[in-house]
C-alpha cells in the first residue's frame, strides 16, 4: 500500500461508499463532537494463530446527522488498528445491509469509524461482518448494543450469518473483558473441530447460534430491523 492517501470506492446502485484506509488518518479532520451526533460501540473479536487467547477490539462508529452528503458517506477514520481489504469489503458490505434494511431512515451525512484495541494492530478477514451490520444498523436506528453480549460471523448480502474459524479463541478473548453472551453462527457451536459446551461451562458463559442478521439483531439490541 503506497504512503498516500488511497481511496477504496465502492459503489453499490446508487449509492457511493469512501473507505479511507489507515494511513490516509493522519490527513483527516479530527472527529467534531455534535449535539446530534451518534455513537454506537461494537466488540469485534478475532482469533491469533500465535496464540489461542484471541483478541478484542472495539469499533466506535458515528454519524453526523448533516443533510450532506445524500446519501450518506462511510469513511475509515482510523484509530490503531490496520484494517486489511477483505476487513474493508465486510464493511461496506455491513453498511449496505444497515442502509437498505433501515428504510425509515433519512440517510444523509457522514458516518465515521474507528479501530481500537490495546495495541497497535492488523486486523483482516471477514467474521466480524455480521456484529458490524448489527451496529451500522442500530447507530441508523438510534438503537444501542446491550452491554455483555459480543458476536462472531460473517455477512452475506442476504443478511446470512455465516460460518468463521477459531470460534474458542474468540470466546476466550470475550470472556476475558466481562462478555457473557457470545453470538456465534447457525451449527457450529457442536463442530467437530473444537468443544463449546465444555468451553462455555468453563469460562461460564453463554453460547447461542444464530442464523441471519434479524436474530443477532434482537439479541444485541432488544429490538427489530424493518
């Protein structure tokens, strides 16, 4: 990736889509805190093949609420963690879903997100796509993540839920921030490769399966998309 500003532009109908990678954050203006603005925090979580403690992020979005652009713009707004391009394209592909399965929203204006994690770090892979639809969509709604409750899973632009690797590790890193609850997807909680149950009974936590984005949805937040 060269040490310029890069612009990844997706476009998908009628819609235009600005990711801003991470090198291109020093170059922005800094977030304005505004009386109508939204915040949404989403626990990511992501497994290391070097260990098997996994690893927990957070992603902050906002929106603006300004009437420009139309329609709304997302962008990358950095943070200390290094976005790869399959982690870019679930993104989008989440903020699509949210906007198209939150019709009863005015979609203009400028949502922002950003990367934290304890340290500065790479994150690439698509299994956070579906915790990210849930939060695109629940800072468009005005809805809030419950406290306590993380997810993994990718997104399909059906709104399916599908399958992801080092599901343990990703418990792990869960458990150990207080998360109770973890959201995994449909049949994999008894996959051959790993033993959930045992997993949850020891690090006494919660472990459900979910199919499409509706489910994790009312789970996360307590209430429906349209």
């Amino acid at each position: 990736m060269p040490a310029a500003i890069l612009q990844t532009l997706y476009r998908t109908g009628s819609r235009i889509l600005w990711i801003l990678p991470l090198c291109a954050c020093l170059f922005l203006t800094p977030l304005r805190p505004a009386a109508a603005e939204s915040v949404v925090e989403v626990p990511m979580l992501a497994a290391i093949q070097a260990n098997n403690l996994g690893v927990f992020e957070v992603l902050l979005m906002r929106w603006d609420h300004q009437p420009t652009p139309s329609p709304a713009m997302l962008q990358w707004q950095g943070g200390n963690i290094k976005p790869g391009q399959t982690n870019l394209g679930s993104l989008a592909l989440a903020f699509q879903y949210a906007l198209e399965h939150t019709s009863t929203v005015d979609h203009t204006g400028t949502v922002s997100v950003i990367g934290i994690a304890y340290t500065a770090t790479g994150t690439d892979g698509p299994s956070a796509g579906g915790v990210m639809t849930v939060g695109f969509a629940a800072l468009l709604k005005g809805d809030q993540i419950r406290r306590g409750i993380a997810m993994t899973g990718t997104i399909s632009p059906n709104g399916t839920i599908g399958p992801v690797g080092g599901i343990p590790d990703k418990i792990r890193a869960a458990a150990r921030e207080g998360y109770r609850t973890i959201l995994i997807p449909q049949g994999q909680r008894d996959d051959p490769h790993w033993n959930l149950p045992r997993l949850a009974l020891e690090l006494n936590v919660d472990i459900k399966e979910v199919s499409t984005v509706d489910e994790a949805y009312r789970l996360m937040t307590g209430g429906t998309l349209n």
